[in-house]
C-alpha cells in the first residue's frame, strides 16, 4: 500500500525501537526519516515535507505534547504518538492537543501498519471536498443525508443524541476519540467533562447495536482515553 | 499498753489539778472542763477510738467519786448532777471520736503521702530507662525498700518468653542474677492465674501484666508476703503497674524503631525495583520489536525461526512481568491513592478482553453480565489489570477450543457485585490453593516454561481487589474440570 510520495517522520529516542519503526516503513515501501530528539525532529518538520510523524512521547529534550502544541500552530499532519503503558494521561493530553492517534509499546508491526493507514486515510478524508453521504461498516449503515442507522438493512431506533454520537464516530472511522473531545462535539462545550453521562449513553447506544455490549463489534473502549470505531 | 499508763497519767494530772481548782474555791464546772481537756488529750495522743471513749467514761466516774458529795462514793446527792454526767460523758465521747478520726485521717494522708512519694520517685526513675533489664533493675530496689525485704524480677522478652533467671535485690545497694530451670512451667502457671498472683514453697509471685500480654514476675518472699498490710499491697500494685507501663513503653518504642526501618526498606526496595522496571521496560520493548522484525525476515521452515520466536515469547513475558512489578509497587507503596472513578464494568471487561486475544490468538471469551449496565466505582487502569492478569492465567492453564467465561453477577442485597472467571483448564492442585496469590508463587504442576509461570500476575490481582474493599479466592470448578477465580467489589466505595 506504500505511496512513495508519502514521507514519515520517526521522533524515537530509543535506538532499537527506531530501527524497528525504519524497518516496518521500507518493507511498505513508504519514505521515511528519523529523529532521535525533539530539536532534530523539529528541524524536520520545518525544512522538510513531512506525511505523517510518529512521535515516542518520552523524548529527552522536549516534552512531546509540546512538539505536537507546535506543530499544530502550522500544520495539520496527521501524529501518531508512542507511550508506554503507565502513560495514559500523557496519551489523553496527547490527543486533546492535537495528536490523531496513539500505540502503546510493544506494539507489532501490524498494529503500527493499521494506524498509519487509518491515518492517512483520516487525513485525506478530511481535506477531500466530497462529502459521502452513506458509510457502511459491518452490517451498520449510517445515512447522513436522511440521518438513520441501519443494522442489517433494518433502520434501528435511536435518539437524535445518539445518532449525533454515531455520526461521529462514522467519521472518525479507526481513530481514538477522547471523551473530552466526544463531550464537546455532542454536548458543546458548557458540559465540561461530565464522562458519566457519556459512559450512560454509551452504554444504551451500544445495547442497540451490539450483540454483546462487553464484546463490541463496532466501538470499542479505550480505557482512561476514549472510544474507538473499529474499521472492520 | 504505753496508751493505758499515758491516760491513766493524764486523767491523774486532771484529778489532781480539779482538786486544786476546788481548794481555791472556783465552782466544779470548771473541774468538767479540765476532765474534757484530758479526754481530749488522750485521744490525741493514743491511736484508735478505743482509749478515748475509756478515757470519758473513768473521766465522768472520777468526777462523780472525787468532786461530787457525798465525796469519795459513786452516789450523789443531788440529782441534777446525774444531767451532768450525761451531758460529759457525751461531751467527752464526742471530742475524742472527733480527735480520733482527725488523727486517723492524718495518718492515712500520711500512708497516701508515702506512696505517692515512692510512687514518684519509682516512676521518675523508670522515664530514662531504654532496656527492660534497666526497668526491673530499679523495681526491685524501690519495691524492696518500701517493703523493707529483697524481691526479686524476671522479665519476658519480646516474643513474649521468659527469661531463665531472677534478678533478685540481695542488700540495699547489691542485685545479683539467679539462674531457675522451670522457665517454661513459668507460663503455664501463669496462664493459670487469676488473682494476680501465684505461690509456691518459698515466693509469691506477683504478675506484670503489660497491655497485651504478660512482662514479667515480681517474687517477694512468703513469710514477708504474708505480714503484708493493705496500705503495702496498694502500694506494691500500684509499683507493679508502673513498672508494667515503663515496660510496655520500651517494647514499644522498640517496636516502632523496627517497623520504622522495616518500612524504609520496603519503600528503599520498592524504589529499586521500580526503577529497574522502569529502565528495564524500554530496551524489552526494543528487543520485543526486533524479533518480530527478525521473524518477518525468516522463513518459517528455517529452525531460527523458532528460536526467535522464543526469544520474542519470553521477551513479552518478561515486559508484562515488569508491568506487574510496576503496578504492584504503586499498590505496595502504601501512598496509593486509588483513582476511583464509576466505570462500566462491560468496557473494562472489554478491553481486556481484547489486550489479552491480542497476544493468544484462538480462545474463546464468553461473557454473561446483566443487562443493565454495571456501574463500579474503581481505579480502572488496575481493576483491567486484574481482568487482564485473570485471563491470562487462565489461557495459560487451558487449551484453546474450550471456552474461558467471564460472568458478572449482582448482588443487591450486599451491595456488590462479583465476578467469576472459570477455565476448563486442569485446574489448580488443592495443596497450592492457600499460597496462590503469593508473589512468584508458581505452580508445581507442569514445569516452568513461559507459559505456566505465575510470577505477578495473581498477587496483584489480590492486593487490587482488597484496595478496593472487595474479596477474591481461587478455587476448582465443581462441575467440570478447570479453575475460577471469584472476586467481589462493593458498588458504593
């Protein structure tokens, strides 16, 4: 699936783990470069075109979310940040500030592959004028024109709030929503970080889609960060 | 006796200065004066009540027979004076019972004074006292001076087991040690004592009894023990008891110095650990990400490929087994703050599920939970570390076609709900039941591959769920073959 017009920016300070991420990009034929320190990679970004960065969120000069803090003033480049598991916090900040996705370590090479696809085909989605009006993930159909849900093909009841809920989830099909940002898409900003009233309807949406709400097919929790629709 | 001739010398006194008074002519009422002078005197100077009463009644039969005509008989002549004899011998009476008990209040003010002087000088030298030795050393001399006797001491150390030896007063300023051979009947019988004291053919022991268990003895010999007053007893329990207090107080303090340090070097290990984890955790996930690189790069006929896949297999391990270590140190800190929050239960058991059939492919996870959502207040990041750790426990300990579940119950009635996760495994042996959430407990069962050691896994779940309140045991399923785990957590924290 390489595109090699697409050139990947690795920020890893840890040299085994960059060779690692080098190593999963040549094989997919995508162009790459890497940085071992904030400065360095910041340098990159600058001078160069950069697709995508993956950013490890422990560098030892600059703090991660600042890099991403930075970035963000200019450029909308889709970020991937790498944390290790103890992180979470940092990975919510991550996100909130602007990152568009995250792999805790260790992850495997098709971990990686899937979400820089989802990546990438985020980024591309959102700069492309056309707008579709129809998307189908599994047996679950939205229509945003006509604005129902279908689960297959039979129109499934559900409240405005949960249709706006889903829609958004359909589109931001495989990426991470935190419940900071979900909470002011649907809500808007005056709830603040009500998490419970999210976490109840969720908890309704799913019982309407899903045969079985602790096994998900379709959005599926990301503990202390957010929730995620699955690409299928 | 002393009493008896100092009252008859007093009332003598008194009869020879009221026969003066008559010769001088003054009227005898002033003779009933100097009589109730002298009853009072008597009563002042004798001790009891017994002398002063005595002292009224010969008082008011001398007046009768000295001073009143007819002199010299127990008659008179005049009857008005039989009202002068009552209104005296009362009088008298009154004077010297009142006499009587001022003294005797005196005198125990006197005994209070005493005590409460050893009492003071007992316990100012027991503050400064840092070992046990030092204490009895000190009892026994103040005891043996207000006794007036040599007593002697043992003292029970620490676990609570006596001393073989008496550190016994020899004189005032002489304490020598006296080795006995029936140390270990010494807690026999005093288990079997009530009174505070028990006896045999030459001592009686007195018991210090500290604030949870026995200090030690205080011996007094029999035939002092015996003569023993009241005042004394009080007195010696009153020094026991300080004693006991200053003996307490040093195993205590002690105590705490030792748990003091027991702490700091937990919290000093826990540091080292943590921050061997921590360092040891990035290049894992290096090495973890090079097999696999490795892996993709050989063909999977070649015999390397199978090494790799080891070195990969056992890498993941270890990274989890340093992820456990990291989470049981935050638990074991004692500062942990639990981050309780109400979560769904269903999105925890969620994503574990999906943590765990990310690294082994092919089981099957059922879940059965109630219908409504499960609402728990918990420190999400650890109670999906027990989920996480529940089931690869059991993945480890079962094969792939049969199912592994997970079941949710409510209880209402006890305000918790619990979790049961059962494998068909071959379940646990029933021997390692009680030491199974030990650290690095592993099972006896198989040999230890990295497939079947336990290592963190199970102790944390453990220490996770009681932090939250909750219960959690470990036992063989009874339908069929297989293990479950069953933990509870209270749905109001």
């Amino acid at each position: 699936m390489g595109q090699l017009h697409e050139k990947i920016l690795i920020v890893e300070d840890d040299i085994q783990i960059r060779k690692f991420l080098s190593y999963i990009l040549e094989n997919e034929s995508f162009e790459y470069k890497t940085a071992s320190s904030g400065k360095e990679a910041m340098n990159s970004l600058i001078s160069e075109s950069i697709d995508m960065v993956i950013l490890d969120l422990g560098l030892p000069d600059i703090d991660g979310l600042e890099i991403i803090k930075k970035v963000r003033e200019w450029s909308e480049v889709p970020i991937i940040v790498v944390s290790a598991r103890d992180q979470d916090q940092e990975k919510a900040q991550a996100l909130d500030v602007g990152a568009d996705d995250y792999l805790t370590k260790p992850f495997s090479a098709t971990e990686l592959l899937a979400r820089i696809r989802v990546g990438f085909r985020h980024y591309y989605r959102m700069s492309s004028t056309k707008t579709q009006s129809e998307i189908e993930v599994g047996h679950l159909k939205i229509n945003f024109d006509k604005r129902i849900v279908c689960l297959k093909e039979e129109p499934i009841h559900i409240t405005p709030m949960e249709y706006n809920l889903l829609a958004l989830f359909f589109k931001n099909i495989g990426k991470v929503l935190t419940t900071k940002f979900i909470l002011k898409e649907i809500w808007g900003t005056a709830y603040g970080e009500d998490t419970q009233a999210l976490r109840t309807m969720m908890a309704g949406l799913r019982r309407k889609i899903e045969a079985n709400p602790a096994q998900p097919q379709y959005i599926i929790t990301e503990i202390g960060v957010g929730y995620r629709m699955i690409e299928q | 006796m002393i009493h008896i001739l100092l009252m008859g010398c007093i009332l003598g006194a008194a009869s020879g200065i009221g026969n003066l008074f008559i010769e001088l002519g003054f009227p005898e009422t002033n003779v009933v004066i100097i009589y109730l002078l002298a009853v009072l005197l008597i009563s002042r100077f004798t001790s009891g009540y017994v002398y002063g009463i005595l002292a009224s009644l010969i008082a008011t039969i001398l007046f009768n027979y000295l001073f009143t005509s007819p002199y010299y008989t127990l008659t008179v002549d005049n009857p008005s004076y039989l009202l002068t004899f009552i209104i005296m011998t009362t009088a008298a009476i009154i004077t010297s019972t009142l006499t009587s008990r001022i003294q005797l209040n005196t005198l125990k003010a006197q005994e209070k004074e005493n005590e409460t002087k050893t009492l003071y000088n007992l316990t100012s030298r027991l503050t400064d006292t840092l070992e046990i030795k030092e204490v009895a050393s000190i009892a026994i001399q103040s005891i043996s001076q207000v006794l007036n006797t040599n007593v002697g001491c043992l003292y029970f150390n620490e676990n609570g087991n006596p001393s073989d030896f008496f550190l016994q007063q020899k004189s005032p300023t002489q304490q020598t040690t006296e080795y006995i051979t029936d140390e270990n009947n010494i807690k026999e019988k005093v288990q079997g004592t009530r009174r505070g004291f028990y006896i045999d053919a030459n001592y009686y022991y007195w018991i210090i009894y500290g604030q949870e268990n026995v200090l030690g003895l205080i011996r007094i010999s029999t035939e002092v023990a015996e003569q023993i007053t009241d005042a004394q007893k009080r007195t010696l329990l009153s020094m026991i008891e300080n004693t006991a207090l200053a003996m307490d107080r040093i195993y205590l303090s002690k105590q705490r110095a030792r748990s003091n340090e027991e702490t700091t070097q937990e919290r000093q290990k826990g540091d080292l650990l943590r921050g061997i984890s921590h360092d040891l955790r990035t290049p894992l996930s290096g090495i973890i990400a090079t097999a696999e690189m490795l892996l993709s790069m050989t063909d999977d006929k070649d015999v390397r490929y199978l090494m790799i896949k080891d070195i990969q297999e056992d890498t993941v391990w270890l990274h989890s087994l340093v992820e456990n270590v990291l989470s049981l140190t935050r638990l074991q800190n004692g500062k942990l703050s639990l981050d309780k929050k109400s979560e769904a239960l269903e999105e925890i058991i969620d994503e574990s599920i999906r943590f765990v059939t990310k690294r082994f492919h092919g089981y099957t996870i059922s879940v059965e939970m109630p219908q409504e959502m499960v609402l728990v207040p918990v420190d999400s990041k650890l109670i999906l570390q027990v989920f996480i750790n529940l089931l690869e426990n059991a993945i480890k300990h079962s094969v792939k076609e049969r199912e592994i579940r997970i079941i949710v119950e409510k209880d209402l009635k006890q305000n918790k709900i619990q979790v049961t996760i059962a494998d068909k495994g071959e379940g646990i042996i029933e021997a390692e039941l009680p030491n199974i959430f030990e650290p690095f407990y592993t099972s006896r069962a198989k040999h230890v591959d990295s497939k079947n050691r336990v290592g963190l896994g199970l102790t944390i779940c453990e220490t996770a769920i009681l932090a939250h309140g909750g219960t959690i045991t470990a036992q063989n399923r009874k339908d069929v073959s297989g293990a479950e785990f069953i933990f509870t957590l209270p749905l109001k924290g």
